[in-house]
C-alpha cells in the first residue's frame, strides 16, 4: 500500500477550485476533495499543512481515519514532508506537490511525485467511473460515420504500396 503526502497549500495554491473566502474554507474544501474524490485510491493519505493545529481551529466533519491531516510545527510543511519521506521510506511514498525543491529531494531518496494537476485529474476520473456506473465494461464511443470507409481505402492503398 502506498502512502500518498499532499502538501495541502501547494495543492491548494494551484487549483482554482478550492479558492473559498476562507483558508479555514481552502482546508476543508481540499480534505473533501480527498473524501469524496479519492485521487490517491484505495491508499493512504496525509495532508500537511503549515502550522499549528491548536492555532487552527478543528476542521468540520473531517473523518481523521480517511485522511490524516498533519499541521507542521515549528517547521515549513517543506521540511515537516522531507522528513516523513526520510522516516517512512521512500519506495511507499507518492508526495503531491509542484514545490521543485521538494519534488528534488524526494524523488532523490526514491519516493514518486505527483504533479497537483494529475493528482486533482485523478480524483476527476475516478468521478466519472463512478458516474458510468457499476458496470465493469464502459461503452464504446460511437466513430464517425464514414470512418469505415475511410479505415479501407487506407488499408487498400497501403497494403497495395507494401506489395509493389
């Protein structure tokens, strides 16, 4: 099982989406997406922020057994995933960020990156699987009309030139 580190206010920097009035609002929108999208999959996941959690206030209806969230002390967010990296071991870890010194150095203790844009596309794919359904096999898209006759004349003309 992998874990997944989400630097939550790069992820939240990055995404329009997530803009609230609020960066209590920015917090919860992203754990939600994380909730309800499930971009990390059926792995674990931690978000970590800058900060103090007793500064913060709690977050609302945040389920902590889905996703941890993990508020620096003392430390940047930067430094508080480096050393979750350093300590975990890296082959386990997927860290989601767009902060080059930290895709750097984890990627050279051997963790994956994530960009923010496939982890946020992630959770939009999973969206759509779940709104086709249960069903194990997704319908074809439909071709163009002509797209048959188009597909022989290319195979009558090519296989002709491969002959000569």
């Amino acid at each position: 099982m992998l874990h997944y580190i989400v630097d939550g206010y790069n992820v939240i920097r990055q995404t329009g989406f997530l803009s609230r009035k609020t960066l209590r609002g920015e917090r919860e929108g992203l754990i939600r997406f994380v909730e309800e999208r499930k971009p990390q999959g059926k792995n674990r996941i931690t978000i970590v922020f800058d900060g103090q959690k007793d500064i913060c206030p709690p977050l609302k209806g945040i389920k902590e057994e889905k996703v941890k969230v993990v508020f620096a002390r003392g430390i940047s967010a930067d430094e508080k995933i480096k050393r979750m990296v350093e300590k975990e071991g890296a082959k386990q870890v997927v860290v989601v960020s767009d902060d080059k010194e930290i895709r750097v150095y984890v990627r050279a203790l051997g963790a994956r990156v994530l960009s923010v844009k496939e982890f946020i596309e992630k959770g939009g794919e999973r969206r759509e699987r779940k709104k086709e359904g249960s069903s194990s096999q997704v319908e074809r898209k439909r071709l163009p009309e002509g797209i048959e006759e188009i597909t022989s004349e290319l195979k009558r003309l090519w296989l002709k030139e491969r002959a000569v």
